[in-house]
C-alpha cells in the first residue's frame, strides 16, 4: 500500500537547515498496523504529512497503491485525502460547535453522500467507538478520552483503507491511552491499515511492527 523510498525534505529556518527526512524509506503493506517511534524534532510529523499527501518531499519516491504520488492532480489528491485516508490527531481537531454526530458527518458531507445515507454511516462509526450514546454531546461536554473517540469515528466514517494517527494518545491518561489504541487494533483486525505515529515506547509496544525515526532516518525496531 505504502512505499516510500530515499524520501528527502529539507526546511531552511533562518539561516539553517534542517533535514526533517534524510533519505527515509519504509513499506507498509495492507493491513498491517506499524507504529513510527521517535522524540520531538525526529521527523514524525513530516513523514505522517507526506504519507497523507498533506505535503511532498524535496526527493525521493512515495508510492500509494503502486501509484507514485506525483502522478495524481490536486484534486485526485484531495480525493484520495478525503476518502481513502482517515486522520487522526493529538489535538482531536474537532469543531466546538458540532455535536458529536455533526463532527463525524463532516467528511461525508464534503463527499455529498445523501443525508439517509450520512445518518447510517455516522450511526455506525460512533458505535464502533462506543460513544452511540454521547451523539448529540458537543465536545465540550466530552473528556479527552471520548473526544479522541469522535476524532475516531470521524476519520473511520468514510471507510477509508489507511488509518493515519499523528500522537493520538499525546493528550491522554494512561488508561484511556490503552483504550483508544484497543480500538486501533480492533480497525486493523477489522481490515483497516494503521501507520500511528507516537514517542511513547508503551503505546509503539501495541502495533504489530515498529519503526524508529531519529534525524529524518527511518530504522526498523527489531
């Protein structure tokens, strides 16, 4: 699904330079659930963008489903943005005037998916996070936890293939740590690909395959 080869990206902050990605390569193939573990400044974020055609490296070759990227037009990418990717991210990045549903119905209203349609699918995804009944809750009347969850259902409600998670636990206890990556690896099981990005060794301990990032050099973790 994913193969990323000596991909390179370099940002000039004043007058440095800094390589973000320094000929990283990876391969993610269907279903598999891979974590990429790594400190502050390594890369992480950098990669997750490229990987969900949020940005492009300077070099290299990113190939999506044995397609180089650079092969689809702007609106093929926000295409495959919009349906074949989910995101996730630590700040949940829900809207604070939507309730929960609303917040998970978004992607589908970009789509133009029919309203009859929508409320299926929403219904579906929130019972999949096990929040059916917090629906009509607005995020402030949530905690952490059961915002991640919509932030979840939101990024699942579209069926997409690939699963991308920026530090989704970064804003997370422990104990809701565990349960929001329980539900990463139920998708997985359930077919979907999951690439989580994260500097918690605990949380990278719970994907079936690891990879290590420091200095925009990807390492697998044997």
């Amino acid at each position: 699904m994913i193969r990323i080869t000596d991909l390179c990206k370099t940002y000039k902050i004043g007058d440095e330079e800094v390589h973000a990605l320094d000929h990283a390569s990876l391969h993610v193939a269907p279903g598999e659930f891979v974590s990429v573990i790594g400190p502050s400044g390594s890369g992480k974020s950098t990669l997750m963008n490229i990987i969900g055609c949020l940005d492009t490296a300077d070099s290299g070759e990113y190939m999506l489903d044995n397609i180089p990227i650079e092969a689809y037009t702007e609106n093929q990418l926000a295409a495959i943005r919009n349906k074949k990717i989910g995101f996730v991210f630590q700040s949940f990045n829900l809207i604070p005037k939507l309730t929960a549903e609303e917040n998970v119905e978004l992607p589908l209203i970009y789509q133009g998916v029919k309203k009859s349609e929508r409320n299926k699918l929403v219904a579906a995804a929130l019972e999949r996070v096990a929040l059916a009944k917090r629906a009509n809750h607005y995020p402030t009347e949530l905690s952490g936890g059961q915002q991640q969850r919509v932030a979840i259902a939101r990024a699942i409600v579209t069926r997409p293939s690939l699963i991308l998670a920026d530090e989704p636990t970064g804003n997370l206890d422990s104990k809701t740590s565990a349960e929001i990556i329980d539900i990463f690896r139920e998708l997985n099981e359930q077919g979907n690909t999951i690439v989580l990005i994260t500097h918690d060794d605990n949380v990278a301990a719970k994907a079936r395959r690891s990879v290590h990032i420091l200095d925009g050099r990807l390492t697998e973790v044997r």
